[in-house]
C-alpha cells in the first residue's frame, strides 16, 4: 500500500524532502499507518495523513460495534 516502498521510493521521497526544505515548501505525504507517518515525518514531511477517510471510519465502527456486543 502507502507504506511499504521499494528502495528507489525512498530515496525518491529523500528527494521531494531536500528540494520542498530548500524552497521553503512544506513537504506532505499519504501514510496509512500512524506509525510510518511519525518515520516520514522524522525524515523531514511537516504534512503527513494518518490514514483515509474510510478506514477511519471502518475502525471507528468496529470499535463502537465491538462495545455495543460487550
């Protein structure tokens, strides 16, 4: 998905980092996981998403369902 990039992504993504940092650009990116959006945000993204709408939406019914059938 979002998460998982091949070698050639990630240097692409070093990139897109170092030029948007040397225009004084804010650099964004899409993650589907909380835990790789923190990464690419240590690696110099400033806008980073957490996930899509959907998939937040899904949880948030799973977990509302899940303390309904408690």
């Amino acid at each position: 998905m979002f998460d998982d990039v091949a070698p050639k992504a990630q240097q692409a993504m070093e990139h897109i980092v170092a030029r948007a940092q040397a225009h004084g650009v804010v650099a964004g990116i899409h993650n589907g996981r909380a835990d790789v959006a923190r990464s690419r945000v240590d690696l110099g993204f400033r806008f980073v998403t957490l996930g899509s709408d959907a998939r937040l939406l899904a949880a948030g019914s799973q977990e509302l369902l899940g303390a309904m059938r408690a």
